[in-house]
C-alpha cells in the first residue's frame, strides 16, 4: 500500500512538478494547490510577468516545504520547452508531475474559422501537450515513476456550437495523453486527463456580455443544444485543481489512461 502521509505532513512533498498556462486561471490555482502540499513547482506561462507575481505572493509564506520556479514559456516552441524543462530540471531536479494547463480558445462558425486561428489552437492545445510530454516523459520513466495530466475541456467529449476547432484540438490533447499512458504504462509512468466543463475564469467570463453567469449556463440552452448544469453552478479554479492534485497523488497509483470530468455533471456523463 502507498504510505500514508504523516498527520499534518503535506502529501506531495518531495515532488517535483512542472505546470504549463499556470499565470491565471486553472493553471494558476493548480500551481498554487501543488505548492501548498509540500510540491516544488516550475510555474510557466507566456506571461511570465504573471508568473513572477504568483512565485512572489507564495515564496514569502512560512511552513512550505518547496521551491516555486517561474519561467516564460510557449508550449507551442518545442525549442522553449527544451530549454525549460532543462531549466526546471537543473534548479529542481528530476520533475516528477507534469501538468499540461496552457491553452487558448477562439469561437465561431467553422465556415468563418480562419486557418491562423485552427493552426494557433492545435500549436498550443494540442502540440503543446505532445512538446513537453516528450520532454519530461522519458526521464519520468528512466527513474521508473511518474504522473502527467492534461487539462483538456468536457468540449472533447460533447460537441459544442461555434466550437468545432477549441474542441477537435482538446480532442487530439486527450487522445494523445491517452496513448501515452498505454506507452508508459509499464515504465510506472502514470497519464490521466481532467476534462472542465464551464469554469469561473478568464478564459470563461470573455465569452459573456456581463460579468454574471449567463442564465443559459447554468439551465441550458436548447438553442445551441447545451445541457444544464445539473449541480447549478459554474466551477471554480479550485474545483479543477483538487482533481488534478488528486490523480498526481500516491492515492490514484491505479488509475492512468482515465479522462475525469469535472463539469457538475453537464456532459451527463
């Protein structure tokens, strides 16, 4: 059996983790809930300005048994993510967890989707996932243990009106994570996905027209064929990084190659 933590003993301390698109949003708060069970964190996102702030706002704190390293990083750069995880890697050591958080959304008709707008979000969503898994992957099984998840989108599983291409690229990022766990398998390397429905982020709130979450949310909108959310609320960040923290964890040692939605039940799933 996996050893249990000690009481009040931080129950990923020692690990070392690796998170993409951590500057706001999902990315964010699962940078901060890693860090906050004893986790050292290399925290990168194209911002890196916003990264710097999160290490300054956690670094100060007292009581933490990690390290928290912001780096600047477009995942969509296969030469970038070399030279972070060599980065990460040399300021950490060996990087245990990877967290594939960093994307980037554009809605619309698929007779109006522009090809730069397809190739962006394949750049960052998909191939983004597949750069730093091929970078961190293979060291994580050379010491024989290991846990990826990728933050996709309940959009892979169930489709979405005006979000053809956002979907198809979190779809490749799934079934990518996927195959790379049925890869790794038997090297101890674990690899799961975490799809969000709806979430209170950024990334959400840009497609309403106020700052309350639209009615048809919540309740449905046969319009556009969208379920309700049957809890009746929308996520919030922490929601998201509960899950991922708890599939990275000694707890989940038998679970890989799942994908885990965390939507309040919308995709009926």
């Amino acid at each position: 059996m996996p050893e249990a933590a000690a009481p009040g003993q931080p129950r990923l301390a020692g690990r070392i983790a690796f998170v993409t698109g951590a500057g706001s949003g999902i990315g964010e708060a699962v940078a901060r809930a890693l860090y906050a069970r004893g986790a050292s964190v290399a925290a990168t996102d194209l911002r890196g300005a916003a990264v710097a702030d999160l290490a300054a706002s956690l670094t100060g704190r007292t009581g933490r048994t990690g390290r928290f390293l912001p780096l600047t990083l477009d995942v969509a750069d296969p030469d970038a993510v070399r030279a972070a995880a060599a980065e990460a890697t040399a300021a950490l050591g060996p990087v245990d967890v990877l967290v594939n958080v960093a994307g980037v959304l554009h809605t619309g008709p698929v007779a109006t989707t522009e090809d730069g707008s397809w190739a962006r979000l394949f750049a960052v969503n998909a191939a983004g996932v597949f750069h730093t898994a091929r970078e961190l992957a293979p060291s994580m099984a050379g010491r024989g243990r290991g846990s990826i998840v990728t933050v996709a989108s309940d959009a892979a599983g169930v489709p979405r009106v005006g979000m053809a291409a956002y979907a198809a690229s979190k779809a490749a990022a799934v079934m990518f994570t996927k195959c790379l766990g049925l890869e790794y398998a038997r090297s101890g390397v674990r690899c799961n996905v975490v799809a969000p429905g709806a979430t209170d982020t950024a990334m959400q709130r840009s497609l309403w027209e106020g700052d309350e979450v639209p009615l048809q949310l919540l309740e449905g909108d046969p319009a556009r064929y969208r379920h309700a959310i049957p809890l009746g609320r929308i996520a919030d960040p922490a929601d998201v990084a509960e899950a991922v923290c708890f599939l990275v964890s000694d707890e989940a040692r038998h679970i890989t190659m799942q994908q885990l939605y965390v939507d309040g039940g919308a995709s009926l799933r």
